[in-house]
C-alpha cells in the first residue's frame, strides 16, 4: 500500500509501433485504473534488447513510447512514469530472482518457445530469464495488480510461483500480484489471420492497425480484414474474424455482444466493417494529436523522467534493500 491506495504495475517494451491490441489489451486499461491505484508503468528497456535493436532507434522508440503512455491519458504527476534502465533495482533484483528459479519452469514459457522460433540466430540467455526481469519488476514495487493481455498471464503466474517461494523461505517479502484483464480487448486478433494475435512485430502492416495510422489507413485496414463467408454478424467460434471486430467494436464503444449483434442484424459486412473503423479512429485521434504536441515539448517530458525516475528508485531501493538483507548479504557502512 502508499498512501492506503493499492498498487499497480506494468509495463510496455518500446519495440515496434504500438497497435489496438497494445492500447484495448493494456493501455486503455491502464488510463482506467490510474485513479483507483498507486501506478508504476515503465517502458521497459531492458526488455526490448533480448532482441538485438538498433541503439538510435530503441532510444527513440522508448522516447516515443513514454510520450504516447502521456498522450493515451496517464497523468505523469499521478503516475510514476519511467524508463527500466533508469532505476538499476530491476537487473539487481532479477538477479536474485534468478538463484530462485528452475531452468524447467522458464523452459515452460511459450513467449521463450515463440520467441527463439523467430529469432533462431540468437537465443540469448536473457531471452530465456526475461520472465525473471518481469517478475523483479512486478515484485520491487510490491504490486497488487497487473495489467495485461492475455499473453502475458503465464508471466504472472511465474511471478508468483517465484514470490511465494522466496516468501515461503523468508517470510513476508512480496505482495504476491494479481493479473488484470480487462473486460473486452484482452487478446485482439490479426485483421489478416484471425488465428494470431495482432502483434507489433507482424510483418505485414495490413495485420495491425497501428496507433500512428491516420483515418484513412485504419478505415482501409478494416475493409480488407480476412472474414468469412457466412454473411451474418454474429459472435462464435466459426467466426473468428467477425468476432475480432465485434471484440474490437465492444471495446470501442463500451456495447455489449447482443446490442452489437441487434445494431447489425441484416447489415452486410461491408457496414459494419466501416463502422468499427470509424470507431477507432475516433477514438484514436485524440491521442495522435495530444501526442504531435507532447512531442515538441522537450523540456516538460525530461522533467517526467527525471522526477518519476526517483520516486521509483526510492520504492524500488525499500524492498532491495530488504531483499538483499534476507538473503545474507553485508549491511552498508555508512
Ligand atoms: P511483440 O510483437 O514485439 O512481442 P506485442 O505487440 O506482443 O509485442 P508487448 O510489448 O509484448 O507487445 O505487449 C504490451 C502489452 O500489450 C502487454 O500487456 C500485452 O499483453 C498487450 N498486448 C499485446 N498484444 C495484444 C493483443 N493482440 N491483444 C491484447 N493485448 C495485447
Ligand atoms: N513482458 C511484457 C512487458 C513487461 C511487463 C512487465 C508487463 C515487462 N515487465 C511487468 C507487466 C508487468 C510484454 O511483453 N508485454
């Protein structure tokens, strides 16, 4: 707990370019949340270079991502907004966490399996503990909740197994977190292969519909989104595509399955196809635009990264310097 709130982490890697899945699965969520909570979201850095990046372009990327955590909604003065790399308590404690998981559990990952299937040329050990770093991020704050995509709960449910076992063997250290879905928009599929989550690292840009695509692009990616042949609108499993739209446009909009499916019943695919384009859009705008300005204020985002860079030391250093202590090591002369 601060302050009688209970607390939220997450975080996002600054690789690719944001899509819908990225802001209905967790960015939406986060602006939610931001006033029930005490919120840690980090852009995390750290992560991104278990695939290897271009150091310019990760920097820019990260830059981008932290403006468009602003744009999307979050209140830098409310929320501890920062980058990973700025606050060391994440890689000290990861290593920690380390000695206190088993090669079989981190084996059992399928983003790991995913993953090395895409990047064969380079499984790097720190694609292989990177559920360790996201457990140490969770856990240095102390986290009640986490919100994320589907995804990402098999990394949550490791987070825990690893808290409870050092708790189990120390005591009370961490608060063991909790996943958070949200109601519509926890796995947003691809607008080619209904099958697939949309992925920022999707090679064909037709897939995902990306936060920077002007109204244009979107309204056109969903005209061409793969569907069926069936001709009705209706939320089922033989409809993946469709029920990718509806999925899309409850999320949007806030309706429920029925009054999409009422909204619809009779109307071809082309309408509604063109209605859930123009719900994203309009939702979308907003964000471009608040983003186009934040991004020339240059002065105002280095003073975010510098204030909540400390408030998030400070936490993080309260559980390293009681973690460091449990397992034996030295106290500080001062
Ligand atoms: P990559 O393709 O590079 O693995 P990604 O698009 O999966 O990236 P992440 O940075 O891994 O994005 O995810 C950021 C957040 O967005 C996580 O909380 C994740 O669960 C969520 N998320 C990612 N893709 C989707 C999706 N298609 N639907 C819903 N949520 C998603
Ligand atoms: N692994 C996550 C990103 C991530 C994260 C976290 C999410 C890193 N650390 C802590 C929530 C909490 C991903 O790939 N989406």
């Amino acid at each position: 707990m601060i302050d009688d709130k209970k607390i939220l982490f997450s975080g996002m890697q600054a690789t690719g370019s944001l899509t819908l899945g990225n802001y209905l699965g967790a960015l939406k969520n986060w602006v939610t949340l931001s006033d029930e909570y005490e919120c840690f979201y980090s852009v995390v850095d750290l992560h991104s270079i278990t695939v290897r990046q271009d150091p310019a372009e990760l920097r820019k990327k990260a830059r981008n991502l932290m403006t468009l955590y602003i744009a999307a909604g979050l209140d830098p003065v409310k929320n501890c907004i920062y980058y990973q790399s700025h606050v060391s308590g994440h890689a000290e404690l990861a290593w920690i966490l380390n000695c206190f998981t088993y090669m079989g559990e981190l084996n059992r990952m399928t983003q790991f399996k995913d993953k090395s299937a895409k990047h064969a040329d380079n499984i790097n050990a720190g694609l292989f503990t990177y559920p360790v770093l996201m457990a140490a991020d969770i856990l240095l704050y102390q986290a009640d909740v986490v919100p994320v995509g589907k995804d990402q709960l098999q990394h949550i449910e490791i987070t825990r197994d690893i808290a409870t076992r050092f708790n189990s063997i120390y005591g009370d250290v961490f608060t063991i977190p909790e996943p958070y879905l949200g109601k519509a928009g926890a796995k947003i599929m691809s607008l080619q292969d209904p099958t697939k989550k949309m992925s920022k690292s999707d090679e064909n840009p037709n897939a995902s519909i990306y936060l920077t695509d002007d109204r244009d692009t979107i309204i056109r990616k969903f005209k061409r989104a793969v569907t069926d042949s069936l001709g009705c609108i209706k939320y089922n499993e033989e409809q993946p595509g469709i029920s990718n739209l509806i999925d899309i446009y409850r999320a949007c909009t806030g309706m429920t399955v029925e009054e999409i499916e009422k909204e619809f019943d009779g109307k071809g695919y082309g309408d509604f196809k063109l209605a859930v384009g123009e719900c994203v859009a309009d939702m979308l705008t907003p964000v471009q635009t608040r983003f186009d300005e934040l991004s020339k204020d240059k002065a105002y985002i280095d003073g975010i990264i510098k204030e909540n860079a400390e408030k998030a030391g400070y936490y993080a250093n309260k559980t390293l310097r009681k973690v460091q202590k449990k397992v034996g090591f030295p106290e500080r002369v001062r």
